[in-house]
C-alpha cells in the first residue's frame, strides 16, 4: 500500500476515536471507545477521567485501527487531530500523540476544528464532494448554522445564545430521572407520545435573526414537572419527551429553513449527535421537500464524535490547497468555526 493514508485522532471530549482514510477522505477504519459507562454514576463527563482514559486507550485504538486496515504508520500521508473546541485535558492527549506520529514519521499534521469535522461530514456517506450549502450542527455542546462556500470557507448565521439542543435535552432527562445520558432516552420515549399534550414556547421562534436558546424551554419543563406535583410516568411520560421534543424540532427546522431561504442556499446538511434525532431528521426531510431545499443527514455512524469526520476534513483540506499546521500550535478548547 503506497503512502497515502490519513489518519485521525479525536478526544475532543470522552469519546476515544481513530480512523484511517484515503487521500480523499474516504474512511477505511474507523473505531470509538465510549466512556458513557465510566461517567455514568456521575450524571456528566467528568474531565480528569476523561483524560485519563484517553492516555490508556488511544494506543490500542490506534494499533486496532492499522490492524483492521491491514497498514501500518509507514502508510500514512498526513495526520490529524481534533485541536478544539472541547476539554482542555482531553483535546491534549490526541493533539500531542497526533503530533509526536507526525514528527516521527517525517509526515505533515493537520489540526481540526471538532465543528468542521460535525458540519462536512453528512458529505461522508454517500461520499460526495463538498458543495456550497448551509449547515446545521446541533449536538450536546453545540447548536450553529453555518453558510459554507467551500472547505475552510465558513461564515456563521446563529449559535444558541445559552444551551445547546442536546445539553437541553440531557437536562430534561435528568429531570425526569432517566439513565445517562438522559437525550437519547428522552428521544426514545417521546416516539409514542402525543407531542401537543404539555405546551412548551418555541424560544426565539420569531427573534427575526438565526440563533438558538434552549435555556427557557429547559426551565419551562422544571415547572411544568413541578405544577403535575410528581415526575410523570407512562404514558405521561411520553407525552411529556414528546411534547418537549416538538418544542426542539420545531425551532431547528425552522431557523435551518430561515437560513437556506436568507442565503439562497439550495442544500443543506444536519449533521451532530442530535442529528439522529428520528423525529428530527423526519421533520427536516418533509420541510426540506415543501421548500425545495435538498437535505443531506449525516449517517448515523458519522454524527456522534468519530475520527472519521477528522480524517475527511484533514483530507479535504488537503485537497483544497490549506496548508498543514504549525507543530508548535496549541490546543485551543474554545476554537470557533468562523
């Protein structure tokens, strides 16, 4: 096998990720070590372990990663890494061990924006070019539209102005006393629940600009559970994770729409852990189609934090004419994509 490989690293947070690419960002081998197990009785990650188990499994995962692609780092072109956003002690542990691979192979290193990762990789599967188009990325840490001209061309629309749709989600769930992490199981239950039996606001519906916030619905879910005197249950229950999800997709759909009618954009990508929302990526696609706007959904396998996503950007950036990084940079756990 020639030269040619890209391979990622991603820590931005408690997932443990590697993949191997193509020189054109296709993934070969892609592996995640989750953590969920370890912060659980904690109710949230918890950074030193986080970090900590970063450094123990980061090797093997590598190691697993060449074997399952049958190459070894004398195959690869360049490296990457997720540089920021994300947890100081975590972001470390693969920048630096990213960088010393780079050093000791002679080869160049790439740092990645986590949110560039999220926002170009609904383009991984199916595996297209990266065309001019408006972003949506709305994970537990992020919620952000992005104009996207091209790779590296970036211009931000709106951000939540407090939580993030995932972060609200995970809170709720944790107020209704479900297992960790409560978003997804909140997600779950609301799959057979009536979504108009509990009347949550829709925040900045109509602020007439494109950012986000999910703090007031979070707290309008507090006293509603307070008002019942009781933390619903059965059908309850249901119709409570449903009503409060349509309160979420409501406002996501809309100001995604907003967005490709304010830019002329004709496409546009969802992409982030919340992303897998089926309710979600159901409403979008009918939205979508109503509008004329296309939608591309990031594959499931590509939507929570991967190394996949790493590798593709490294690739395309590559491709584009962006030059690697400088050796000596820092992590920065607060980078920004534009």
């Amino acid at each position: 096998m020639s030269s040619s490989l890209v391979l990622a690293i991603e820590t931005s947070c408690d997932e443990t990720a590697a993949a191997l690419a193509d020189e054109s960002g296709r993934p070969i081998a892609s592996k995640v070590a989750s953590q969920i197990q370890l912060h659980a009785p904690y109710g949230g990650v918890v950074p030193e372990l986080a970090s900590r188990n970063h450094s123990l499994d980061l090797r093997p995962l590598v190691e697993a990663t060449f074997a399952e692609a049958e190459c070894g780092p004398g195959d690869l072109a360049i490296v990457a890494a997720t540089s920021g956003p994300g947890l100081a002690s975590s972001l470390l542990v693969g920048d630096t061990f990213a960088k010393a691979l780079a050093v000791g192979l002679g080869k160049p290193f790439f740092s990645i924006n986590h949110l560039e990762g999220h926002l170009l990789s609904p383009f991984l599967h199916p595996f297209r070019p990266v065309e001019p188009h408006v972003a949506l990325v709305v994970s537990g840490g992020h919620t952000l539209l992005v104009d996207v001209e091209g790779v590296g061309r970036y211009r931000l629309l709106g951000s939540t102005k407090d939580d993030a749709a995932g972060e609200a989600f995970d809170k709720v769930g944790k107020l209704l006393g479900l297992p960790y992490p409560g978003g997804p199981v909140v997600a779950r239950l609301a799959e057979t629940g009536r979504r108009d039996a509990f009347e949550f606001p829709r925040s900045m519906l109509r602020s007439g600009d494109l950012d986000f916030s999910f703090s007031g619905l979070k707290t309008s879910a507090r006293y509603a559970i307070e008002r019942l005197g009781h933390v619903p249950e059965g059908a309850e229950l249901t119709d409570f994770c449903a009503s409060f999800e349509e309160a979420v997709v409501d406002v996501l759909v809309s100001k995604l729409l907003a967005a490709c009618l304010g830019s002329g954009r004709r496409l546009a990508a969802v992409s982030g852990g919340v992303s897998c929302n089926r309710r979600l990526r159901l409403r979008i696609a009918e939205e979508g189609a109503r509008a004329d706007v296309e939608i591309l959904l990031a594959a499931p396998a590509y939507s929570t934090d991967n190394a996949a996503m790493i590798a593709f950007a490294a690739a395309r950036r590559r491709e584009a004419g962006i030059a690697p990084s400088p050796l000596d940079g820092d992590i920065d756990p607060n980078w920004r994509i534009a």
